[in-house]
C-alpha cells in the first residue's frame, strides 16, 4: 500500500521540475519578444519621423540650396570650390603625366562629394565639425598641387596651349575632310560610267534606235511651239537628268505638253540620245544637243572660253597647285569652267525660237505639276527664283568682294541672294535688256578672281541684279544635298534641290533623303541592273 503514494509523489517531482525551467525560459522570451518589438517601432517610426521631419522642413526650415551656396561663410560652398579646383588640378596632373596625384585628387573629390550628397539628403546644412577633416585632407591635396606649380597662372598658359593646339586639329581636320568631301563628290561612279559605256556602245549596235531619234517630224514643231512647257537641263549625267525628266512627267497634269531640251557634251552625247530613244516618259518631248555643235560658243564671244586659254587660269584650277595655298580646293574645282554650267547665260542663243523657258539643274526631283511656272507674272523682270536671305548668310556679301570698288559702288551688300537649280527666265525680255551682255561685262572683269571666285551663282547675282522676281520659296526647296531640311517644307515643295556635296546617287548622300530620288528611278531596268546600280 505505501508504493501508491510513492507512485504518486514522483510526478509531483517532474512537475515542479518542469516548472522551475519553464517559468524563466518564458521570461527569457517574453523579454526578447519585447526587446524584438521595441527595435521594430524604432525601424518603423524612422521612416514616420524623417517623413514628418522632411514635410517640416519643405515647410519651415528647409535647406536652401541657392542661399548655402551665396553664402561666403557656408561649409558646402567652400567643399564645392575646392571640387571645382581639384577637378582643374586632376586635368593638369594627368597632362603632365602624374597619375599618381591625379588618382588621389579624384578619390577626395569623391569623398568631398560625398559629404554634400549626405548633407543634401538630409536636407541640413554641413557643420564645421562633420566637415573639418574633409576640407583639411582636400586642402593638403590642393597645397601639394601648388607645389607642383599647378597655380593659376601656370593652368591658364596650359589650358591656351591646348586650345590652341586642339583649335589647330580641328582645322586640320576640317581642311582635310573638305578636301575629301570635294574628291568624293567629284568623283563619278562606277556604275555611271558603266551605263554611259553600256549606252554608247548600244547606240551604235542598234541602228534602230538612230533611226527612231532621227524620226522627229513632229518633234520639231513641238521645240518651237511657245504654248508648250518647255523646260531645259544642261548635264553630262545621264541617270540624273533622266530623274528630272521622270519625275516632272509622273507629276504632270498634261506631260503631253512638256518638252525637254537636254544639252550634254560630245562625250556623253550618244549615250543620252540612246537612253532617251529606248525609254519612254509619258509622252514627253525630249531634245538631245550637245554644245560642241553651238559654232557661235567660241573663244572670240564668250569670256570663260577666252580665260581657258590663259596659262595662269590653267595651273589654277588644274595644276592641283596654288600660289595661294591657303585658297580652298573647290574654289579651284574645274568644273566651274565648264560649259555646261555657264549655258545658262545662254539660253536665248541655245534656243532662238523660244519666249519663255524654265532652267531646270540636274540635281534636282520634281513632286508637282510645273505648269502654273509658264503663267507667272514676272513684272518684266528676266529671273524668277526663290530668294535665300532668310539666314544672313545668304545675301550679296557672302559672295562678292565688297573690299573691291567696283562691287562696292554697284551692288548693296544687304541685297536679298537667290537659287539657281529651278529658274523661270523670259527670254523675251532677256533680249531686250542684253542679259547676256551684262554677265560679259562681270566676267571679263574677273580674270584676276578678284570680284569672286567660286562658281556661276555670283556672276548670276551680278547679272540678273535688279532683275529678277522673287517666287513662293514652296516652288524651289533647297538644302538636301548638305543639310537637314524642315518635313514639311519637303511635302510641300513643287522642285526638291539636292544643292551641296551629298548627291543622292553617290554614297555620300544623305540617306534619309536618298529615297525622294531614288523612287524616280527604275531599278529593274536591263541596264541598270547590269551596272550594279541598287
């Protein structure tokens, strides 16, 4: 019977036992439970007070920044000055090859930029203590950049003698890419030379199609008819001026009634009537000359075939030297001695038949009907063109030597310049003027290049001073040959002109406006694709 109790009291035992560990281990987690949630408020009443205390500080005592950096007496202006100094120093170090210095200035602005990002973060302004040590390790750092004669002056000498010496770079390079924009917009391609070769040798296999050009009975009533559209292009670019063509007769609204005079030179003269003969352009007129065949285009009538024969002129513009080597090198392009780009003084004398023609250049794109051209009134003017003096750049002084007497005492230097490329000429008037009288005058008094000396836009203004008659700038856009031009001035252009170096048919062009020329041609042509035009 006494086993029972004992039975009994032993249960007790683990019981009280249990109790003794169990009571201080809930102590125990009763107090980290507590430590645990007090730590917690605290991470989550931070973020509560930097809110209240960053609402008060918009509010009431925000850190403003214009005033901290105003103020003479304030810490951050002072780090932020030494930054700047530094930043010149870790130039100079690195140029004079002490990379050593030149990394240490960098990492204490680091630390000095740091020191700001905080203050700013905080939105409080730096105190002398928290920034003491900062300002004294920067000002060691600038001290030592002293003692390596890093001063003011000495960085001011070094910075003009890198400008000067980076200044005489970008010249250099300027000078060179000029003279390699120059070749490349010269140089002719081989896929154009392949289809004038191609062409020629076409025109004389087939005879065929001399027979189809000799056909013109009734072309010859058309050239003289003064109530068709006649428009002329003075080019030896085959694929270019068959553009032009293409896209005025696409973009007609009678291109039975336009008529194309082409006038090319000898060399390419059976290659242009072949293409023209072959292809067909909605029933437009197309006259092929070459101006070898204009026996009044001689040395005795026209100036610039007269100055040909001058010895300095030739080593000019086709030695490949100067005696002016500062003069640039399309100033002495060849080119501009070219017949084909001076007859355009001609036109009356190239077409005697004619009363009113509209000069076309060959890099251009037609995009609308031209017809409303022939019914302009040009207030017996002889020139209708687009004026260009929306820019300053583009009056008289840019292309006249007003130091000369003579340009000076006729010609206002403010007056208003214009664009060859899509030209209305009356021709009427221009015979009764002496139009080309005039351009004799300037020309022959140019043999020194004094009065200018680039291309035949400058005798033009000289000739056609006085003149001509400004025409709505949306019949001539200008400028997709060397620069960016404004959308919407493209959609609304009657003649695209793609004037400057970047031809759309060289692979210079510019290619966002490539394809406004490249939709006029027919690349699935026999021809062109055996060229390996694409």
């Amino acid at each position: 019977m006494r086993r029972r109790p004992a039975e009994f009291r032993r249960p007790v035992r683990r019981r009280l036992f249990s109790n003794v560990l169990w009571w201080p281990l809930c102590a125990v987690a009763v107090l980290l439970f507590i430590y645990v949630l007090s730590k917690g408020n605290q991470i989550e009443s931070r973020p509560a007070i930097s809110r209240r205390s960053f609402r008060h500080d918009r509010i009431m005592e925000g850190l403003n920044v214009t005033e901290e950096m105003l103020n003479p007496n304030s810490v951050a202006r002072q780090i932020s000055d030494q930054i700047s100094l530094a930043k010149a120093f870790v130039v100079i170090a690195k140029e004079s090859n002490n990379l050593q210095f030149a990394w240490e200035l960098s990492a204490q602005i680091r630390n000095s930029q740091f020191l700001l990002s905080n203050a700013a973060l905080r939105r409080a302004p730096l105190t002398v203590g928290e920034s003491e040590g900062t300002i004294h390790d920067m000002a060691i750092l600038l001290y030592q950049a002293q003692q390596f004669h890093y001063d003011s002056a000495t960085m001011i000498m070094r910075l003009k003698a890198k400008i000067q010496g980076l200044e005489e770079q970008m010249s250099s390079v300027n000078e060179k890419s000029s003279k390699y924009g120059q070749i490349a917009a010269e140089e002719v391609p081989k896929s154009l030379y392949c289809l004038g070769v191609r062409l020629t040798t076409e025109w004389f296999r087939d005879s065929s199609l001399q027979r189809k050009f000799k056909d013109r009975k009734q072309m010859d009533m058309k050239l003289k008819d003064n109530n068709l559209y006649h428009f002329c292009i003075f080019s030896d670019n085959i694929l270019a001026t068959s553009v032009v063509v293409n896209s005025t007769a696409l973009n007609s609204k009678s291109p039975e009634k336009v008529v194309f005079h082409l006038v090319t030179d000898e060399i390419n003269y059976a290659a242009m009537k072949a293409w023209f003969s072959m292809n067909s352009f909605r029933g437009v007129t197309v006259e092929v000359q070459k101006f070898e065949d204009f026996t009044w285009l001689n040395a005795s009538y026209v100036p610039v075939l007269k100055q040909l024969q001058d010895s300095e002129t030739q080593n000019y513009y086709f030695s490949g030297s100067s005696v002016d080597a500062r003069t640039p090198i399309k100033f002495r392009n060849p080119k501009y001695l070219s017949m084909l780009n001076h007859l355009r003084f001609y036109i009356p004398e190239v077409f005697p038949a004619l009363k009113k023609v509209v000069f076309l250049d060959d890099d251009i794109v037609v995009q609308k009907d031209l017809s409303g051209l022939f019914s302009l009134d040009l207030n017996n003017n002889v020139n209708g063109a687009v004026e260009t003096c929306m820019e300053t750049f583009h009056r008289y002084h840019k292309y006249l030597n007003y130091s000369h007497p003579l340009i000076r005492s006729h010609f206002d230097p403010d007056a208003c310049g214009w664009a060859f490329g899509m030209n209305v000429f009356d021709l009427v008037e221009w015979r009764k003027r002496n139009v080309t009288g005039i351009y004799h005058y300037w020309q022959e008094r140019n043999v020194d290049r004094t009065l200018w000396k680039l291309g035949t836009l400058p005798p033009g203004l000289l000739t056609f001073y006085g003149l001509t008659q400004p025409l709505d700038p949306s019949w001539h856009v200008l400028g997709l040959g060397y620069t960016n031009v404004d959308h919407q001035l493209i959609e609304k252009g009657a003649v695209l002109h793609f004037n400057g170096n970047s031809k759309p048919w060289l692979k210079i062009g510019i290619e966002k406006y490539k394809p406004l020329w490249e939709k006029y041609v027919d690349y699935t042509h026999p021809l062109l694709q055996g060229c390996n035009f694409h």
